[in-house]
C-alpha cells in the first residue's frame, strides 16, 4: 500500500505545524488501530499491555524520495513533500528492533 510507511510522519508533520496534536496523533496512530483490528494489549502504554512503541525524529526534516520506500510497489505518493517526525527506532513488546541510521 503506497503512503503506508509515511503515514506517521505525515500526521506528525500537521501536528508540528498545528493542525492538529501530538495526543491526536497517538490516538489516531496508536489507539485506533489496535481497536479497529482487536489487537490486545497493544495500541497504549499501560501496565499490562505489550511495551511496543516507536521512537522519532522530531527535529530532522527530510524529503520524502520516490527512491527510499520500504513497500513492495517502489514509488509513494508523498515523494517530494518535506516531512518530520520520522521513525527511528521500534521497540516491540519492549525490545529494541532496528533502528534507522
């Protein structure tokens, strides 16, 4: 799905420039999907849900290139736009999994 892997940034990127907040941002991010898609324990940082979260950049501002997508169809509707809020480091139930150079 084109648009899936910025789709954090994007929201974060309104949120920096005050279209809406930070708060609304985990809730539609976070919160909202897990619900949507009855994932347990996940989706909030509470005490007996999984320790997933994901830290990011919010200084760093990067242009979003056709060229540097994740997803298999190799092209995004975002190249071009100047984004923050970038991902830099997952950590899922609690363990640290890849962190972007």
């Amino acid at each position: 799905m084109p648009g899936v892997e910025t789709s954090l940034p994007l929201m974060l990127t309104h949120a920096m420039n005050g279209k809406c907040s930070v708060t609304d941002v985990v809730k539609w991010m976070c919160a909202g999907p897990a619900r949507v898609y009855g994932m347990k324990n996940k989706g909030s940082l509470i005490e007996g849900f999984d320790g997933d979260l994901t830290l990011v950049d919010l200084e760093t501002r990067r242009t979003i290139p056709d060229a540097d997508v994740w997803t298999r169809v190799g092209w995004t509707p975002y190249a071009g736009m100047e984004l923050t809020g970038l991902p830099m480091w997952p950590i899922v139930d609690g363990i640290p999994f890849h962190k972007r150079p």
